[in-house]
C-alpha cells in the first residue's frame, strides 16, 4: 500500500470519526490527530487537502475545541496557505476561509456562552449548521431510494459533480443527506441532479415558525442547470476506506469507544510518518 494510499485511508477515517458529535473533543485532546490534520492540510493530494478540511470543519463545530484550534501550531497558518495557493479548487478555498473565520471568533465570546455551547454541543447530530460564513448556506434533503452504499457512491458522484457543493454528510437510517452549498446555488439544483440518477428522488426538508419538520417536492417541471465542477477530484472509494459500515463512522450517535481504538491506531501512523 503506498504511503499516499494511506494518508487518504488515515483522514478520511477522521473526518468520519469527526462527524460524530461525541467524538469530537476526544481528536482535539489527542496528541497526534490534530497535528496530523493539520499536516495533510499542506498535502500534495488535493482529494486529502479536501477530507482534512472537512475534519477540521466537523471538529471546529464543538465551541468548546476551538480555542485550542486556534492555537494549534501550524493551524491558522496552514489554512491561510490553503485560501491563498492558486492551486486550490474554489470550494476548497471556501471551506478553508469558512473554517478560518470561524477560529478567529475563539475566545472572543463570553465565557458562559461557550460553556453552554460545549454541553450542546455532543447533541447535535447535523452538519455545518450555524455557520459565520454568509457565503454558503445549508440544504437539508430527504432521499427516497438511498437504501444502501451503492446508492450512496450515486449520490455521491451526483452531487460532486455540481460546482457550488462545498461538503456534505449522509444520515442513512433516515435517507438524508444534509448539504453545504454556497449561497447562489439553488437547492433545486441538488434535486436535479439526484433525480437524474433515476433511481432516487430527492426532496427539501425544510423546517417551520413552530420548529416543525416540512416535506418539500421540488417542481416536477423544474430543471435548474447544473454547473459541472471538475476542480474536487473523487472520494476515495467506498470499498477503499476502512470506514465502510455506517454505523461504526457517521451515522450513530455514540460510536466514542469504537473511535478511540481507531484514534490510537491514526496517531500511531501520524507518528511514524511525519516529525514535530
């Protein structure tokens, strides 16, 4: 197995990991993850580049972890790199400045607020939301068809294929897939892609004054372009990552024991691959 073949097996683990609220203190605690995160910020892969942010941005959802974000080393200026280097894919650079805005926040609210978004915050079970950047925006989408993986990788590809989707996250148990988009891409546009598989229709989820839950159709005459994005290069496949089950990476709240095996099992690889 080639050295690069690992990284992307390590931090895609991580940003699975990552995904789970409860676990999201214990990889800032660790000695090794957030560093190693950190490094793959720098990676020549721009696929690892990508994970890694994603894991940060995951990780920088718990208030509680940002303050030692911010001050991990290497962190602020790594994310800076990313935002300024020419190479960088546009949602790349978007997620990289999202995420730096974010830190920069640290330590400036009041202490009491952080308290109380820290113990919240391991309740939280969707993605990117609450975000400072007003550039993007979040889409919650139900998927009638998303049954299994391979369902899964047509999604995926579906929606990787749109320029303007920054990340997304599946929760499978209830066919939903909640999406950052940037703020001028219209929803419409992720229903017309999914639906194009031809084997899944994809509505809004939406939610009212009252805080309840709504069911959107998108227009069955509503065919919103798609921008092809040919800058995010491919997920590592499914098959490829050690993370294959579901429920033992992003779906089920409360996978901390089985994390902090992995969590060793990273730090270990992030030890004998790089130097700090």
């Amino acid at each position: 197995m080639s050295a690069e073949l690992d990284a992307l097996t390590v931090v895609n683990q991580l940003r699975d990991l990552a995904a789970d609220p409860l676990n999201r203190r214990a990889i800032v605690e660790d000695q090794g993850c957030l560093p190693g995160l950190i490094l793959f910020l720098d990676h020549p892969n721009p696929q690892v580049v990508y994970s890694a942010l994603l894991a940060v941005r995951y990780l920088a959802e718990c208030r509680a972890n940002r303050e030692k974000m911010k001050g991990e080393l290497g962190m602020m200026l790594s994310l800076q790199n990313v935002m300024q280097k020419s190479t960088s894919p546009g949602e790349t650079k978007l997620l990289a400045s999202e995420i730096y805005e974010i830190l920069q926040l640290a330590g400036k609210e009041e202490a009491e607020q952080a308290e109380a978004a820290a113990a919240s915050c391991q309740k939280k079970a969707q993605f990117f939301l609450g975000s400072s950047n007003k550039k993007a925006k979040t889409v919650v989408l139900h998927i009638d068809g998303l049954d299994d993986s391979s369902r899964r990788s047509l999604c995926e590809d579906a929606l990787l294929k749109i320029r303007g989707v920054i990340s997304f996250t599946f929760q499978m148990a209830v066919k939903r897939c909640v999406v950052r988009i940037r703020s001028d891409l219209k929803a419409e546009a992720l229903g017309t892609a999914i639906n194009s598989t031809k084997v899944m229709t994809a509505q809004q989820v939406v939610r009212t004054e009252n805080g309840a839950e709504r069911i959107l159709a998108f227009r069955e005459d509503s065919e919103e372009a798609v921008e092809v994005n040919e800058d995010i290069p491919e997920y590592l496949p499914e098959e490829e990552s050690p993370s294959e089950e579901q429920d033992k990476a992003v779906t089920r709240v409360g996978s901390i024991t089985d994390g902090m095996g992995w969590l060793n099992t990273a730090a270990n690889f992030l030890t004998r691959s790089f130097y700090w």
